[in-house]
C-alpha cells in the first residue's frame, strides 16, 4: 500500500518565539519595515560558558559559525554560536562524557563520533544545558555553514560568456549544488537546512517541550528525491510572476518580518526545493495554488518566498487544488496553506476531539515542508489512532522522534494494517 525511502528533510518545523499583543489581528506596518529589517540581521552568540570572543553574529554571514538547538519551544536564544566558541563548548560537554556511563568505556574518537547522535547525547545532555535556564542544546548536524561571506557578495561579477549556461546538479545528498563553467558566477548553493527541522540521529532529552528533532538526513541515494523533477532555471516558460515588492508580509507582526521565518533567495539557500515546486506546477499549468483551508488562491512567484504561506508534501490529498507529485516512487500530494491562516487572521482550526487549536505560527512562509504539517504536531489520542480498527497506536506522552515520523507508513500493532494511520483529514478539525 506505501513503501519506500524517506524523503530528505527540509525546513525546520519550529515554535514561534513571541506573539503580537492580539494573536488573530493582522497588524499593519510602514512598507519600509521589511526591508529595514532585513538589512540589519545580528544576533548574540548563545554559547552557555560565555562567548569569549564578544562579538555579534551576523546572520548574513554565517561561514564561521555552527547553528544549535534547544528543546525548550520558548528559548530566545539565537542557535547560533561562533566556531571557536563552539569548540570551546564541546571540548566541555566531552569532559563530562568521558566519566559517564558507558561512555567511559569509549575511545576519544567514538566519543567525538557518538556526541552529537542519540548514543552520546543521551548520555551527555545533562552538560548541554542553554542560557534560558529551560532546555538543553544540540547540535545541529544536518546544517552547513554557508561558504559565501558578506565580502564575497560585494565583490563584482565577473562577465558571464555568451555560451556559459549553469546546470543544475546532485550530489547525492539533499545538499544539491548549482554546477557552474569557470567563468560563470553563479556560486554554490545549499538547503535551507534544518533550520528544522535539523539534526543526524540526535535525540532529545527528557523534556516536557512539544518539540522535537527533525528527521536525519540519510547520505545514501537522496537525490531521487528531486532528479525526476528538476529542470532548467528558466524551464517554467515565464508562467511564474517575479515579486515586484514584499508588501504582502507588512501585515507581520515585527519580530517576525527577517530570513528566519520567510524563505528568502539570497541566504545561501539549495535551488532544488524551488525547481521541484515550479516544475511540478509548470507541468500542470498552474502559476497559483490554493489554500486547502480557506481556498483563496495564492499566487506562485519564480523566486523565494515562492508564496505568502507555506506548501507542504503529504500523502493525502487534502483538497482537489493538492498537486498530485512523486518522490522516491511514492505518490504524494502538494498542499499550501495561506499566511493568513498560518496566523489564525481568516480561518482558525481546532481539534474536534479534543477541542484544541491548530496552530501555524511557527511554520517558515514561502517554502515547503516535506511532510504533512497537521499530522506533526497530535494534540489528542484520536489523532494517534489506527485508521482500520481505531485502536491506539501510540500514546500523546510519548511523542515519535521526529515531525516526519508522522506521516510515515506503518503497520498497526493490533490489526496489522499498514496505512498513513496519523494523517488525519481536514474533517477531522472545525472552523473556529
């Protein structure tokens, strides 16, 4: 009925840090605002011991830096620490790890190696402890620094020859690259990593936080995720409309107007997410798709953030608008769904067994989830129950290790049916 690989991982599904005043209006701002913003993006290194060498990160330039995350959903904290600060930092928690448990009977080199993965980490979290005095840190093992720096990017380019063409290449890992000719300038490119959802085989500690790790990145034959849909840059024909400003994200409140939470182009980011989404609606010969719960159509621009709200990949089509899509041999469906209903500003969602809202706030606007965003976050039993004999699979209290666990196929353990047993219609929820 569904098999298989797993899809590489792709934004991280996160918690919102702040919220307006009033959570359901749609708050107007100068136009200026975004841009303003977006042009003075700092952030404090968050490394626990202290960062010794006092300066600020800048979040336009990310080369030397490692990105962390913490368990806690209401951390304030940057995750992001200097290299060095970083190092520091580690040769610590290593310390601590070299006296505990099993670990004692480790190498140096399988203590390093096991660090960062569940076997080391659960041994070792204890000594991970954040500055918000609420969670503990992890590092972030599906993120890649970016390898341009501010300098780089003020550099002129060099002339492009008539008969240079940049394709479009995998590396067979979900970190696909823009191959270039030596006179090309079109630079290297990587995925908006995890900024979910992000880490190898980490595990979290014990925790009464509703967040967890994302789902690892396998190494192994990743790149059939996007091969069959990747196509040239320009292969949409000019169906997709440039932005022409980003006045539609003024309705933000403040805090959340910058390249953390809206996809943008210039971040160092992989061109595969946005090649798979446009030639996958080029061949359909949609330039819009619809929000599968309001139904207000959203336009599709040919750059980042590709629409005001999100899409997200899963095996149920929620709406006739869903595209249907295949990835690695699975049929799966493209959904979106609005800002304004990401927000809770046009339609509010809540569980109709247990009552409980459906929150969106914390998703990333403008680029795509690769699993079912309703399905990762269960409020109730009756979101965890088996789709045949309705028995529960599992339980609230014990949440799977990864937002993607959920909308993976399994096999009930009492009537033995192997389904999408987690992802649940829209039915399932009321319009509050």
């Amino acid at each position: 009925m569904c098999g298989g690989r797993k899809a590489p991982r792709m934004p991280q599904h996160r918690e919102n840090r702040a919220r307006p005043a009033d959570e359901h209006a749609a708050p107007q701002y100068h136009p200026a605002r975004f841009a303003a913003v977006m042009e003075n993006l700092v952030a404090a290194c968050c490394v626990p011991t202290g960062c010794h060498l006092g300066e600020p990160i800048h979040l336009d330039d990310l080369s030397s830096t490692v990105k962390v995350i913490c368990n806690n959903e209401h951390c304030s904290m940057s995750q992001y620490m200097h290299k060095s600060c970083f190092e520091e930092w580690e040769e610590a928690v290593l310390t601590y790890l070299r006296s505990t448990g099993r670990a004692r009977s480790w190498s140096e080199k399988q203590r390093l190696q096991n660090l960062w993965t569940k076997k080391g980490y659960d041994l070792a979290y204890k000594a991970c402890g954040c500055k918000c005095s609420k969670g503990h840190l992890r590092k972030d093992l599906d993120w890649i620094p970016p390898a341009a720096t501010r300098e780089d990017k003020k550099k002129k380019p060099r002339r492009k020859k008539n008969n240079d063409k940049p394709t479009l290449t995998l590396n067979g890992t979900s970190n696909a690259t823009v191959a270039k000719s030596p006179s090309n300038g079109v630079p290297v490119m990587r995925l908006r990593s995890s900024s979910m959802s992000s880490t190898g085989s980490g595990g979290s500690p014990p925790s009464s936080s509703s967040e967890f790790p994302p789902s690892p990145t396998h190494n192994k034959k990743q790149s059939g995720f996007f091969t069959d849909a990747i196509r040239e840059r320009h292969g949409s024909g000019g169906l997709f409309s440039r932005r022409q400003d980003y006045s539609s994200f003024n309705t933000l409140p403040w805090h959340k107007i910058n390249s953390y939470n809206i996809k943008m182009d210039d971040e160092g980011g992989s061109d595969d997410i946005r090649c798979f989404i446009l030639s996958t609606l080029s061949a359909n010969k949609m330039s819009y798709i619809p929000c599968i719960v309001c139904h207000a159509v959203m336009n599709v621009f040919d750059r980042y953030p590709l629409v005001d709200g999100t899409l997200f990949l899963s095996p149920r089509q929620h709406s006739k608008g869903a595209v249907q899509v295949r990835v690695d041999e699975r049929p799966q469906y493209l959904n979106a769904v609005c800002m304004n209903c990401l927000e809770g500003w046009q339609s509010r969602l809540a569980c109709r067994g247990c009552g409980r809202r459906w929150v969106g706030q914390h998703l990333i606007l403008g680029t795509m989830y690769s699993y079912d965003i309703f399905a990762a976050t269960p409020c109730c039993e009756d979101r965890l129950r088996c789709s045949h004999c309705h028995e529960l699979i599992t339980s609230v209290d014990r949440p799977l290790q990864y937002f993607s666990d959920y909308s993976h196929c399994i096999s009930c353990p009492h009537c033995g049916t192997r389904d999408y047993h987690f992802v649940k219609p829209l039915s399932t929820y009321v319009k509050v």
